[in-house]
C-alpha cells in the first residue's frame, strides 16, 4: 500500500513533523490514522501490507523514551504550523478536558477512578485536558490523575503554553465546566481575556432577577454587569426546543423508575433531572410539578461571563467554536480509538497520548487541505480510499531494469491523486 504514505506521508511533512527524522514514530502515527488497534495489531498489519518488521518489543521500547524527548517538539511543529496557516494568527484559544478509561482493575499515581464522562466510573482513568486554536486545530495537551477536578486542570496548560512561545495576549474560551471563582482570579491577574460559560440557574437571587426581567426574543442578547465583568444572557427558540425536549425526556426517564421502585431516597439529588424529585411522606418519592415549571423559565437562557472587550456578537460568535474541541474528542476516541488504554506504564501512557495528538494533527491538515482544494470528500473517505491503492515492482526479464507504477484503478483513487500531486 503506497496511497497511506503519498496522502498522509505528505501531510505528515507539510505539517513539518518530517522534523523527527524517525521512521518508527512516523509509522505509528500514519497506522494510528488508517488502523487505530493495538500496537501488537500495528506491527501485524505493517508488515502484512508495508514490509516494515517491528517487534512488539521494539515498539514497546520506542514507546519508553517516547515522551521525554518528543512531547515538547511535536507541540511545537504543530504550534508553528496553525500559526501559519491562520490568516490572524493564535489570538483565541479553546479549553476543555475529557476523561480515558482503562481496561483494568488496577490503579496507580496517575490511573484513578474519578468523575468520568463516560460513565467508566468504576475503571481507572486519566483526565485528558486538550487546547485548540479557531478551527479546532491542536496546540497543547496535558494528562492529569484520573481524580483530577476538571477546573485545576485549566491554568497550568494555558500558562505553560503562553510562556512557552512567548504570547502576549491571549483570548481564552471554555465551557460552564471549567467556571469557578480561582480560575476567573487568576485569569485576571495573568492578563488574560476570557469568555467562560455561566452558569446562570446558580447565580444569586438579584442576577436572576435581572435575568427574568430581560423578555428576550429570538437572537437577542443583552449584557448584566456583575463583580466588573460583563454576564452576557442571549436567547434562542432553538435552544428553547432542546432544553424542552431533554426535560420531557428526562422525566420521562423518571417516571419509568419511579413506577419500578428503582429510586430511594438516595436518588434526591442535584444530578440530571433527580433534581425533581422530593419525599412525599417517609419513604416514597414523587416529582415536583413546581420545580418543573420554575425550571421552564430557563429554556432557550445561555449565559456567557467574559471580561474581553469584544461585542455580544464576536463573544458568543467565539464561544460557539467550542464545538470544535468537543469534535477534537469524538474523533480521538472513535475514529483513532484513544481509549480504553491497555498500556500501564505511566511513560507509555504518555507516548499513546502523543502518537493521538499528532495523528489528531494529521487529520486536521488533512480536512482543511481537502477544504481548500473544495475537493468533494470526507477525511474519512480518503482514508478509506488510499488504503486501497497499491503500487506494482516490476523487474524486466531482459534488463532487469525496476519499474514503480501506483496502480489507479477507480475513478475515486484517480481523484484522490489528482487532488494531492501523484500519479
């Protein structure tokens, strides 16, 4: 198969990752992409259709010293190369964090049972704390002990990243997650700007007041001062519809236990929609119908706590490229299959992290060269399609002279060659 190499081989170089003049860390990179097993099954599968022997041993052994001497440089090349390739340079960051399940019992410093987005709460797990650039293309990344609360995880990356590459200014977005009252002060007192989700439902009584009183219509938004910094509460009927549908949904889901006796007094909590639910005598639950209503007034609410000097428009305009990172996340641990991790040494966690960064990287090249080129197909597409192109050797019985020819046999392989140079 020559079609991996002359695609992602060449993005792989563009980016300038070519700058780790390493054949090993290349390979696992390009294989992540097009088969995202177990090093094990990488090894099988480029020597069946690469003739490149690896031993799992010597993967392994690559995957040791991984981390101390390339972690560094990779955030670097990827770094310079979004620098260049966004016309208004790295002025806007996005944060956010996931968690990565292992498939084991065992725990150490690093793998801890925590709060998993996931559901995984009974494995062992890491916290994944991940920084883009507008477009959703990577710049830093971070792993934190699997018990790690989300909003601690924040300040060290950004800060390191500032200092790092010497910015001066820096815009920072992150979701209600990241929301606490330490990392708002120490934003301010580093310089930075930020646009952090608010959220507006635990405010104090006089905010939400305010916020009631607005009468907000379709698209509207309107700015509430508190503590020296702008609450910026915008409505959507969009949004309406959805907060609607995932309440009727929810205590749906509520009635379903209530009527099997699944819930106990255990259940009267703040998670979800169990925040509806109340004792009715000694022992039965039953659902509020008042927190229901109070509850209404809220849908199609989004609040946003920013002390940037942009408009309504360019905060929430920017707060919305969120999605990009939480697109960063669904491909790492569907497409690239991050997670669950088999590796338990904490170096090779280390290295499986970094091989996913790059090979995120890599992906993102990739869509926003298919964009350029406005070329008619999907990331996953090509990568489907270039695993089947293959290259003949063919030696002449006279002259023994070797000829290559890249075999382009459909129409779709002849595109994809036209699109990136080869023939």
């Amino acid at each position: 198969i020559v079609g991996i190499d002359l695609v992602l081989g060449k993005i792989f170089d563009d980016i300038g990752f070519n700058r780790i003049d390493d054949e090993l860390f290349r390979d696992l990179v390009l294989y992540r992409l097009v088969y995202p097993k177990s090093k094990l099954k990488t090894a099988e599968y480029l020597l069946r259709y690469a003739q490149k022997n690896y031993s799992e041993d010597e993967i392994y052994r690559y995957m040791d010293k991984l981390r101390n001497f390339r972690q560094e440089l990779v955030q670097r090349i990827s770094y310079e190369h979004t620098l260049k390739i966004l016309p208004n340079g790295i002025q806007v960051v996005f944060y956010d964090v996931t968690t990565i399940y292992f498939e084991t019992d065992y725990e150490d410093d690093l793998r801890k049972p925590g709060f998993s987005k996931e559901g995984r709460h009974q494995n062992p797990q890491i916290v994944l704390g991940l920084l883009v650039s507008e477009g959703g293309y990577p710049l830093a990344y971070d792993i934190f002990e699997g018990k790690q609360y989300e909003g601690h995880t924040m300040m060290p990356i950004i800060n390191g990243f500032k200092e790092k590459f010497n910015l001066e200014k820096l815009v920072v977005v992150a979701d209600s997650g990241l929301l606490s009252k330490d990392n708002i002060n120490e934003l301010i007192s580093n310089n930075y700007e930020f646009i952090l989700g608010a959220r507006i439902k635990n405010e104090n009584q006089d905010i939400k007041d305010e916020i009631m009183a607005l009468s907000l219509k379709n698209g509207e938004s309107k700015v509430i001062n508190k503590d020296g910094l702008k609450l910026i509460i915008a409505y959507s009927e969009d949004r309406a519809k959805k907060d609607q549908y995932n309440r009727e949904k929810g205590i749906k889901r509520l009635n379903k236990s209530l009527k099997s006796g699944k819930l106990t007094k255990s259940s009267i909590n703040n998670r979800g929609y169990n925040k509806f639910l109340e004792m009715d005598g000694e022992i039965n639950l039953k659902i509020n119908t008042e927190k229901i209503k109070a509850d209404e007034k809220w849908d199609g609410l989004k609040g946003y706590i920013t002390n940037s000097n942009l408009n309504k428009k360019e905060v929430i305009a920017n707060y919305r490229q969120l999605w990009l990172i939480e697109k960063a996340f669904r491909i790492a641990k569907t497409d690239l299959k991050i997670r669950p991790i088999f590796h338990y040494r904490q170096r090779r966690i280390e290295a499986h992290i970094c091989l996913n960064f790059v090979a995120y990287k890599v992906y993102k090249e990739l869509e926003r060269q298919l964009k350029v080129k406005r070329a008619n197909f999907s990331p996953e597409k090509v990568i489907e399609i270039i695993q089947s192109i293959f290259e003949i050797e063919i030696t002449t019985p006279s002259s023994r002279e070797i000829i290559k020819k890249v075999l382009l046999l459909t129409e779709e392989q002849k595109q994809i060659a036209k699109i990136f140079g080869f023939n």
